[in-house]
C-alpha cells in the first residue's frame, strides 16, 4: 500500500502515485461530505484520475474507506514514533501527547474524518475505534516493558485514559469555541478557554 503522506510537508500531487492521490482525495471527501454523500466518482474527479482506476486500486468504496482509516492510524502511529523516547515516564507520554496533537493540528482533514467517523450516532465505524485501540494497546505494551508505563492499572484502563486524552479535546473544544463565541466581546483573544481532558480512576 502506498505510503500516506507526512504531515508538515508539502508533496505535489503529481510527486503522489494514482492509489495515494485516490486516498488522499477519499479522506478530504469522506471528511468534507461524509461517505455515503461521496461518489466514486467524485473521488475519481479530486484525485485527477478516472473512476476505472478508482476501482482498479479499490475495488469497492467501502475497501477505499479501509485503507483512508488505515493511513488514518498509520499518521498516529508515525506521530507516537515521532516522540523522542528519553525522559521520566510522564515526560515520554507527555511528548507523545503533543505529537499527536500536533499531527491533528496540521491534518485538518483527519480531524474532520475523526469526528464524523467517531462521533457517528449509527455506529457504523466501531472498526476505525478498534484500530486506534489497537494501535494504543500496543503503545501502552512498549510502555510497559520499557518501564515507562505502570502495572498497576489494567490495559484497558491505561488504553481508555489515553485514548481520551488524546482525542477528548478533539471532540469537545469546538463545543468550547462555540460557547466562547457567544460572548466573544468580553474575551480576550489570548484567553479563550482551552479544554483540558482527562480520565479519573
């Protein structure tokens, strides 16, 4: 599978091969309109390419979807990695926190993708939920065996605090905003409040 793009870069659609030009093209439309308001076509169209190879890279757009959700958490992945791993153990997490709130920064499209997929009231993306628990899961393991990460606590406890952590504030600061909005006259731009979130045991 072609490789996702690195957030923070600049990359010319013509430097992308077809198949990550269609990805690409599916996760700003999937995030944009949501996937069943998304034709192949239309798919087709943003990526410069014809609906046949389309279907020749995805066959289906339901296959098309699985692999914008796999470079979904391939980007978390290479932000978690993009930490540096030295440092007490809240230092590591801490680095690894900001990574990933840095790669959401810059990835716009990713954090629409995240809301409409998560947030979908029909539960038509459970699979996207199991892949980043996955993926955290693991993290929480090297953690572990690297000393950084307490025992004490289950996995799925530990998996479920960082989860929220890091995607919490993704959800609800725009419900912030929204809120500050309405009395943006009496706020200070430097201090509009800024959602902290976290999990007690």
């Amino acid at each position: 599978m072609a490789q996702p793009v690195p957030t923070g870069t600049s990359v010319r659609a013509e430097d992308l091969t077809a198949k990550a030009r269609i990805r690409n093209a599916a996760l700003d439309l999937f995030a944009e309109r949501g996937e069943e308001a998304t034709s192949l076509r239309a798919i087709a169209s943003a990526a410069g390419v014809t609906v046949g190879l389309v279907v020749h890279h995805y066959g289906t757009k339901e296959a098309l979807r699985e692999a914008v959700e796999l470079a979904v958490v391939e980007r978390f992945s290479d932000a978690i990695a993009s930490a540096p791993p030295e440092g007490t153990a809240s230092e590591v997490v801490a680095a690894r926190d900001r990574a990933v709130a840095e790669m959401l920064e810059s990835s716009p499209a990713v954090v629409d993708y995240l809301r409409r997929a998560i947030l979908d009231g029909r539960g038509q993306r459970r699979d996207l939920v199991t892949k980043l628990s996955e993926l955290t899961a693991n993290q929480v393991r090297d953690l572990r065996r690297a000393g950084l990460a307490s025992t004490k606590h289950s996995l799925g406890e530990q998996v479920v605090t960082t989860m929220v952590r890091q995607l919490g504030r993704l959800f609800l600061q725009p419900l912030v905003d929204r809120i500050a909005d309405e009395f943006d006259e009496s706020l200070d731009g430097a201090r509009r409040p800024q959602l902290v979130v976290g999990v007690r045991r």
